[in-house]
C-alpha cells in the first residue's frame, strides 16, 4: 500500500492546468488569469474631485478662516459625469461634486462643510492647501502597470479593477468540466421503481454536488452497467470534452469490478491501495489526447466522497490552474473511537463546543462506509494519523470541514448556554473559539 501523501502527490504531478481561453470579464469571474493584464490607460482617467464641495485655486482662499471667510462667486456646477472642457477663472469657484473632474487652473477643493454651502457665492472658511481633496489622474494605475497579475483568480476585486481599465476580455484557465459516472448493475436513478436487489444511485448526485460545491460545473451525471463494452466507450466518448472524469465503484477486487478491468489496459491508469480508510481502492490516470484526469473511487458513498475531499478536489483546482489545501482546525475529542494502526484514518464527526469554548468532536454514526445516514450528519472529517490505534478521550485531532464553518459557528453559538452570572457576553465569532485554524 501508498500513502494517501505518495498518491495525492502522484495525482497532482500528473495533472496540468487546461486550455486557456478568452472570454468575456463577466464570464471570466472564478476563474484563474493565464497572462499579467496590463493597464492602457491611467486610472484614475482625470483628476477628479474627492468630495462635495468647491473647486478653487488655493491661493484664492489662502486668508480664509472661520473669523475671516473669503467670499468665492461660483462660475457654475460641475458634476460627476461632467464632459465639458472647464478653465477656472481666477478669483472664482466652481461649485463640484464627488468624482466630477477638476476644472483647468483648480489645485484644491474646499469641503462644503467648509462653508456655507451656498449655491453661488459661498463664504470660504478653510484654506486647504494644493492638491487637497484631488485625486489626481494615474494616482492609482498608470499606463503599462499590471493591473491584475498572472496566476490570480478572478474575484470581485480583480472584476472591479479591469473593468475600471476598461478590460472587457481576459485570457484564463478555461471552466473545469467535470463527468460523473456511477457503475453496477443494481443502480437505478433516483425516482425509478426498484426491483428486488437493486439500490437507488446516490454517488452520482452526491459527487454532482460536490463538484458544484467545489466551484466547478457537472456536465454530465450518468450510470454505467457492468458492461466492459459500454463503459469503454461511455469514458472513450467523455474524454472528447470533458475536463476530468469520476467513476465510483468497480475499482476493487471482485469479479465484476469492469471499471478496474477496462482501464487497467491503459498504459496511464494506475490502481493503487491507499493506507487509508475508508477509501483504500484508488484508482487514478491521464487519458487522451488532452490528458484529460480520470479517477475511479470506491462504490460505497463514504469512501468516494472522502476520496474526492482528499484527491479529487485538489486535483480540480490544478486543473484550473489554483492551489488547494483543505483548512483544518484542531479539536478536542470527547468520545473516543478506534482506528486502524497503519491506516490514516478520515472519521466523519460532529463538532461541538466544550466548556471552555473550545472545538470538540465526537463520532457520527457507526463506522461503516455505507452508512450515509451518519455521513449526512457529520460536520467534518477528523483526520487521525496512520500510527494511531485508539483515539483516546481529550486527544487533539485535526478536523477537516464537510459544510461551511460558519454554519458550524452558527449552530453552536444558537446552542451555547448562557453566561453562568446571567451577563449578556457577545457571541463568540467565528474564529475567535479556542483551537488552531490551518488554511491553505
């Protein structure tokens, strides 16, 4: 057997970022830029005011005060927006707005709560000195500056900055399209009447959704009988557009895991056993010609959606050019279980909050990989290191989230007793409970 260290950093090896594209700035957000944006223009375009206020020439208002105000006729409003071509005449104000532009011959603008406001001829009570309340043009880019660099993802921030340059198309890592393919002969899609013998496919909706909740896109979502024809050419068919593809089950050693056969004349599959549980049977290879990743998990649920957290996911991100490591945050354990010695063990838990605030973990559900009954109530998975046998009561373990941590935070903040003098303490915030967080 491998370690689940040796296969993941056997995956991720042999993963590459895909195609690059250009799309549209819109399209584009999620995604990772393959090329640094530069900058065609200044930003900000103009100089332009920073408040509500008056455009004047500092030496106008130089004797100004509160004990003195300097009377400023107003040649008329400029606003944000404003197009035309102004020239300041000295001795004069031009009444401005935020983010309107600076008339020729103005260097300071004198905040309205600087005076009285008046509409045209206002009484001065400030002398700022040049350059105040300006913002100047290429203050924060200028022509030739990266705006965004290569390698960054494309996020809110990122959105707002080339837009601002006026960058409507951007080179990146194409979406990562993503098959999923359950395989056996008992499986029925889900609302199909039963026969004796058979069980409904939840693998395929459950990797669906894990792979939307990884922020990648299911293109397909399919069942494959233990057929060595039909799943031949069912992969064959997916490796023409697909970007990664995912088997569960068929990847073991019984007689009619077709998976595991068909592929294994591949020279580029592998089929490993991971030290790991559950998710011992692996199964991992690039295949076509665009080296499309295709990963053959475990049958049972729990195996295949721990395999995807450990293996999957990360390799997705390579593949859309970004870096993943899951975070953890460490937590006592108040009820103790067993585990494999020589196994790394990924337990799924419910996370609690111990007397101090701090985050602890108990078992959820039985132990089986079967069991999704306790796998849809786990909060996360306690990561128990391959030389542990019994994981011990008050022993640290590292706890690897299976929902949003906030919504943890949420639920245990609505179920956290109140302060035993009856003083009403601030909730505690996410992050703030005692316990180290690892973030990758």
């Amino acid at each position: 057997m491998i370690t689940v260290a040796e296969h993941l950093d056997s995956i991720l090896r042999k993963v590459r970022p895909g195609q690059e594209v250009e799309l549209d700035l819109q399209r584009a957000y999620g995604l990772v830029l393959t090329h640094d944006v530069v900058s065609e223009v200044d930003l900000p375009r103009f100089a332009n005011s920073a408040m509500d206020g008056y455009a004047v020439r500092a030496q106008d208002v130089a004797e100004a005060g509160n004990e003195h105000p300097v009377l400023m006729p107003v040649l008329g409003d400029i606003r944000a927006g404003d197009t035309e071509q102004r020239v300041l005449v000295p001795g004069h104000a031009g009444r401005i707005m935020t983010c309107a532009p600076v008339p020729e011959g103005a260097d300071t603008i004198v905040k309205v709560e600087d005076t009285d406001a008046h509409p045209r001829e206002p009484k001065i009570r400030a002398a700022p000195e040049p350059g105040r309340h300006i913002r100047p043009a290429g203050e924060d880019l200028r022509v030739g500056d990266v705006v965004v660099a290569a390698g960054t993802t494309v996020g809110p921030a990122q959105v707002a900055a080339l837009a601002s340059a006026g960058i409507a198309r951007v080179v990146v890592v194409g979406p990562v399209r993503v098959v999923v393919l359950s395989t056996g002969d008992e499986l029925v899609p889900l609302g199909a009447p039963l026969a004796s013998g058979q069980i409904v496919d939840s693998n395929g909706p459950m990797l669906a959704a894990a792979v939307r909740a990884a922020g990648f896109h299911t293109v397909h979502v399919g069942r494959l009988p233990d057929d060595p024809d039909r799943i031949r050419s069912e992969i064959d068919r997916h490796l023409r557009h697909a970007d990664a593809i995912i088997t569960t089950g068929g990847v073991s050693k019984g007689a009619y895991d077709e998976v595991k056969a068909v592929l294994s004349k591949q020279g580029a599959m592998s089929f490993p056993e991971v030290a790991m549980q559950p998710g011992k049977p692996q199964g991992f290879g690039v295949l076509g010609r665009r080296k499309v990743p295709v990963f053959t998990l475990p049958g049972n649920p729990v195996s295949a959606l721990v395999s995807f957290e450990v293996f999957v996911r990360p390799a997705l991100a390579r593949r859309a050019g970004r870096r993943y490591t899951a975070p953890t945050h460490e937590a006592v354990v108040v009820q103790a279980w067993s585990s494999p010695e020589g196994k790394q063990q990924f337990a799924r838990v419910v996370v609690e909050s111990d007397t101090t605030g701090a985050y602890a973990v108990r078992p959820a559900g039985g132990g089986g990989s079967h069991l999704v009954g306790g796998l849809a109530g786990a909060d996360a998975l306690a990561v128990v290191p391959a030389r542990t046998g019994e994981v011990a009561v008050g022993s640290m373990v590292q706890v690897q989230a299976l929902r949003p941590w906030g919504e943890i935070e949420a639920r245990l903040e609505a179920h956290a007793p109140p302060p035993a003098d009856g003083s009403q303490d601030a909730p505690v915030g996410a992050g703030t409970r005692r316990g180290r967080h690892r973030s990758g």
